[in-house]
C-alpha cells in the first residue's frame, strides 16, 4: 500500500499512518492477514524515527486493526476489514452542510474532534 | 551509459567467461587423457539408474569430444544471450556465472567418471556413485559465483531527460513523502518447485544414491528466495528484493525515464517464470501472469515485476523520478 507523510500538516507523524492504515483497510487495501513493512523499513523509506512507527503500529495494535507478533511482525486482524461506506456517506452529508454554514476545514475538524471525545 | 559500452561489456564478457569454462574442462580433459594407459578400453561413458552398472561404453577420446561439444554448445547458447540481451548487469552476471558453470560441470563429471576406472580390468565394474554426480554439480557453482561476483554493476547513468511527460502521476504535495511497499508471490512458482522437488526425491530414493538429495536441497533454497519478493517505491527510487533478502535489484529514481503498467505474458515473453531476461535484454521478475510493473531505464535498459496495485507503484515512482530532474 501506499504511505505518505506530510511534515508541514498539523497531524503528528504517527497519526498520519494510523489514520492511513484504517484508510487501506476501509478500502480493501489492507486484507486480514496481510503483513505491514518491517517498522524499520517503513522509517528508512519515509525518513523518519522508527519510534514514530512504533508508536503508530501499537495504537493500530491498541485499536485492533494489526497483531504485533514476534517474528511475524505486524499482521492485519480478521477485525480489520470494517465496513467504512456507512461513515463515507454521513461524511459526504456532514462535508455539504458545512460549507453550507461557511464552516472552515479547521472548524469543521474541531466540532468532529469534540464529537469523538464525548 | 550508451548503447556502445554495453556491447563493448558484453563481448568482453562472453571472451572470459568462454575461456575460463574452456579451460577449465581442457585442464580435466588434460588430466583424463593423462590417465590412457591405466583406463581400461573401452571405459564406461554412461550409467542408468545402477551406480555400479554402466550402461554405455567408448573410447576416451570419444568421451572427451563428446564433452568438448557440449560445453562449447551451452557457451554459445549462454554467451548469444549476454550477446544480443545483455543491456543490464544483471543479465551479464548470470551469463558469465553459467558460462563457467557449464565448464566446471563438464570438467567434474569427466573427472568423477574416468578417475575411477584408473586400474580396473573391464569397464563394467566402473561406479558412478551419487555424491560424484552431486559434488559435479555443486563444486562448479564456487567458480560461478565468483565469475558473477566480478562482473560490474552498471555504474550510476542518471537519465538526462524528464519523466515522460504522458506517464501517469500521483498528486504529492511538496515536501511530502510518501513509498509505495507491496508483496509480489503468487503464480504456479510454488506448486511447481514442490512437484519438481518430489519427483526428484522419489528418483534419488529409487536410485538409493543418498547423497544426490543435496540436489532437491539446494533447489529448495533456490525456490524459497526466488518466488517471493517485497516491492518498494521510495525516494530512492525502485527496489526488489527477495523476502529473505537475496536476490534483488534497485533501480535508481533518477535513472527512471517512465514507469507504467505492462501485461506479462511469462511464457511468450520470457519464456517462463523466476528471473528472466527476455526480449530486448529486458529483465524480468516474473511469478505470475498479468499485470505488472514495467521501469523504463536509462541506456535502454528496462525491468519487470509483476506486483498487484502495479498502478500505483507506477505513478509514485514516476512523481518521485520528476523531483531528481528539479
């Protein structure tokens, strides 16, 4: 799959590839039981601190969409394959209303933002 | 580097790797006429499926022409290929590692056959034990692997002009950065090797010539790193490498002129499946049919994978080759 890092986004760096492996899996780029990069591999090509992709790879794992085995690495779950049509629906609904109320991107990620944590 | 050099590489090449496999059996054939007046006459030449009973007799001299004829045929047919095919390194290195091969076989197996029968009255008593086939066929690999070793890797050629312009691209922001990373397996690779692998263990348990397992042994290796690779598209640019780390390749991003999709037809194309060279030198990594990966180098060079999603790796690596001609 693919994975990209923007260093200039607000997004911490590890945010950035947790929320693009949910992404895959949504969209069946991610299959249970398909292995991710080595977290070493995935650094050196994206020039950035193993940690990062540590820290991404255990809340995927605290998430449930990968296993962390030793010697295997980290593997899709069967969980993983969430259907995420129903939320790319009310998204598109949620993205039309907002710039009918003139709301701003950033506006629009703080409301989400407070939504979730409730 | 320009069309020239390659050529110029290659004949070179097919000079050396030629003469050291010539050499190589003209010592052993040296060192078995050497032998004449204790062989027997004629000597066992052929064994079936008894070690200790041959099946074919002849003269010495028959037997070393015999031999002379194949090397120089397998030169020929692996020299034509680095000959006409042989733009990347990769395609010269496995040339001249058979080419030596070829004649470090021919000159064990001549050796392990006519070195003992040194003595004996008749012919038929000759041997022809299992770990004497085996040893002929690994010891020439130590020569080969040299040979390969020796050959130079193409030397760095960025390409002068921009990615074509019509290859397709992803939208990446500047300063973002981004690797495509994706498993290439599948294809009858697996199930092949394990028949192969079966038929000859059956064959070496039938014959009883325990030693001749190595045979199925190293094949085995051979399949297990051959059949499974991890595909990556970063700022570097191309890499494939074997999941368990060897072979593989790398094509450097500013020495991509356009990546795209290509339909590969293994056997029409290249023949069949693994690493290939096929039509045009072009190199393949070939483990299925369908899709793949085509890379356009500089010096005429090209590479195949055949990768699922080959689309997207196609236009990353395309995105990330523009921004080393800025």
């Amino acid at each position: 799959m693919l994975w990209r890092i923007d260093a200039a986004s607000d997004e911490p760096l590890y945010a950035q590839l947790v929320a693009q492996a949910h992404l895959a899996a949504a969209r069946g780029q991610l299959a249970p039981g398909d292995r991710l990069p080595t977290a070493r591999e995935l650094a050196d090509s994206l020039d950035l601190n193993v940690h990062t992709v540590l820290k991404a790879y255990q809340q995927l794992r605290d998430e449930g969409l990968i296993e962390l085995r030793r010697g295997r690495g980290a593997v899709v779950t069967a969980r993983a394959a969430a259907d995420l049509s129903p939320v790319e629906q009310a998204l598109a609904v949620l993205v039309r209303v907002a710039r009918e109320a003139n709301l701003s991107t950033e506006t629009l990620t703080v409301l989400v933002k407070e939504a979730m944590s409730r | 580097m320009t069309d020239r050099s390659w050529r110029a590489q290659a004949r070179t090449l097919v000079l050396w790797s030629s003469l050291t496999s010539f050499a190589l059996f003209a010592a052993a054939a040296a060192i078995a006429w050497s032998w004449r007046d204790d062989l027997p006459d004629p000597i066992a030449s052929h064994w079936g499926t008894k070690a200790g009973a041959p099946d074919g007799f002849g003269s010495l001299s028959s037997l070393i022409l015999g031999d002379t004829v194949l090397v120089v045929l397998l030169c020929a047919l692996f020299s034509a290929i680095a000959w006409f095919w042989g733009v990347s390194a990769i395609s010269r290195r496995m040339v001249a590692a058979s080419n030596v091969w070829a004649g470090g076989f021919s000159a064990s197996l001549l050796l392990f056959m006519v070195g003992p029968q040194r003595g004996l009255p008749d012919a038929t008593q000759a041997t022809l034990p299992g770990w004497a086939v085996a040893a002929a066929i690994l010891l020439p690999l130590v020569p080969a692997v040299v040979a390969a070793l020796l050959v130079r890797r193409d030397p760095p050629s960025p390409s002068t002009a921009p990615v074509a312009a019509d290859a397709p691209r992803i939208a990446l922001a500047d300063g973002e950065r981004a690797v495509w990373i994706r498993r290439a397996d599948g294809g009858p690779g697996l199930i092949v090797g394990a028949i192969v692998m079966i038929a000859i263990t059956l064959l070496v348990v039938w014959l009883r010539q325990w030693a001749l397992l190595a045979v199925p042994v190293l094949l085995a290796a051979v399949f297990v790193a051959t059949f499974a690779y991890t595909v990556r598209v970063d700022a570097t640019g191309l890499t494939v490498r074997s999941l368990i780390g060897w072979p593989g390749t790398h094509v450097a991003a500013d020495e991509v002129e356009r990546a795209s999709v290509t339909e590969v037809h293994p056997l029409r194309q290249f023949g069949g499946f693994g690493w290939r060279v096929g039509r045009g030198g072009r190199v393949g990594v070939v483990l299925r049919s369908g899709d793949g990966l085509l890379v356009e180098q500089s010096g005429g060079r090209s590479l195949v994978v055949t990768v699922d999603d080959a689309a997207t790796g196609a236009a990353l690596l395309n995105t990330l080759a523009d921004r080393t001609h800025r």
